[in-house]
C-alpha cells in the first residue's frame, strides 16, 4: 500500500510525496518542514512558539483574537477577561495592556463561527459531500 500526501491547500508548487506503508515514519520530517513552508507564505502560524526567535509581537487585535479562540476552544465564558488572576498575569506580562470587554469577545466569536462555518461549507462543497440531495 502506498501513501500519498497532498498539499491540502492545493499550492501547485508542492509535488505530491508518497510512502509505503510499511515506511510512513520515512521523511516526516521533509512533509513537516513543507508544511511549516506553506503555513509561512500564507502567513500562517504553525507550530508556535519553537524557539525565543518566533515571538509573536503584541497587538490589541491579535489579543483579542486569541481570547476569542480560547474561550471558544475552552468553552470558557465570555467573563473570564473579567477574572482577576487573569488580569494579574496579563498585567505581568505586558504592563498597561487593555483587555477587551466582554461584549467584544461575545461579537468576537460570533464573527469566528459565522465566518468559519462559511470556510466549513465551502470545504464540504470542493469535496462532494453535500453534492448529493438527501430526502
């Protein structure tokens, strides 16, 4: 049996690579380090942080997002910016730093989930599954 690994972001530039079966642990440090190549040109994070170079610089924004994606990943409440252990590290972490009120976390995820769900339905859409009409 052969193994046949796909870009999965359909980049052209990506050859399809495969292995047998019996050697799938051959080269997975070749598919990791192509992965971590597409990730960066579509400026996305992989794999984060692997070492003190790879520090992602603060923003308002980018802490916003990652408070949204925690408490959705987490099912952690909206308040938990409310939290005071939360502030304390927040504030020793970075001194002065704002954090977003509640309401702004709420809308936050909302607009994840709405404009993911769109990612979602495309994605089904390109493989087929929701092609065929069930009734």
């Amino acid at each position: 049996m052969l193994y046949a690994f796909t870009c999965k972001y359909a980049n052209p530039d990506h050859s399809i690579k495969t292995r047998l079966r019996q050697k799938t642990g051959d080269g997975t440090s070749d598919l990791k380090d192509t992965a971590e190549k597409c990730d960066h040109c579509r400026g996305a994070l992989s794999s984060w942080p692997k070492d003190s170079k790879n520090v992602l610089p603060y923003s308002k924004a980018a802490h916003c997002a990652i408070i949204a994606l925690c408490c959705a990943k987490n099912q952690c409440p909206f308040n938990m910016v409310n939290d005071k252990y939360y502030k304390m590290e927040v504030q020793m972490l970075c001194p002065g730093t704002e954090l977003p009120h509640t309401s702004t976390v709420s809308q936050d995820i909302k607009d994840l989930y709405t404009n993911l769900a769109l990612d979602i339905q495309a994605y089904f859409a390109v493989s087929g599954i929701f092609n065929t009409r069930y009734t």
